[in-house]
C-alpha cells in the first residue's frame, strides 16, 4: 500500500480518508461478529473441528488491520486538529 502524507492532502481529502475511515470501522466491526457468529454456530452444531476456528483465524488478520487503522486514524486527527489551530 502507497504510503500517504497527510500533509500534502487538502483539508477535502481529509474529511473523505476521515469517513472511509469510520466505514472501514464498521465494515470489520460486521465480518468480526459474523465470523465469530459462524464459528460459536459451527462448535455448537458440529462440535470443535478446523472449521470451527478457521473463521478465527480471518478474525485475527481483521484485528490486525484494525490496530493499523486506529493509528492512521490517529495521525489523521492529529492533522486535522493542528490545520484547524493554524
């Protein structure tokens, strides 16, 4: 993924990366709950096999992204809120 410097976008650029931002938040917030959901259904139906912690797994990688994007969210605020004191 190209690296973005947040200071060469406009303040336009930011409010877009902002939503998509909290979009990405819901999006993974979604698949966590379902995969979680898939795999309490498989244990409880099928009892525990690979199938039940393989949507684990995809948990984790989400988690992961997550925490990446907490960061970015962070710089990005920082951004925002030292252009909105200039």
């Amino acid at each position: 993924m190209e690296q973005i410097k947040l200071s060469e976008l406009n303040d336009q650029e930011l409010i877009q990366k902002q939503k998509k931002l909290k979009t990405n938040k819901i999006v993974n917030a979604t698949l966590i709950g379902l995969l979680l959901g898939v795999s309490a259904y498989s244990a409880l139906k099928n009892g525990f096999s690979f199938f039940t912690f393989f949507p684990l797994f995809f948990v984790l990688f989400l988690l992961n992204s997550g925490k990446k994007n907490s960061e970015f969210e962070k710089e990005l605020k920082n951004e925002m809120d030292n252009r909105n004191s200039n």
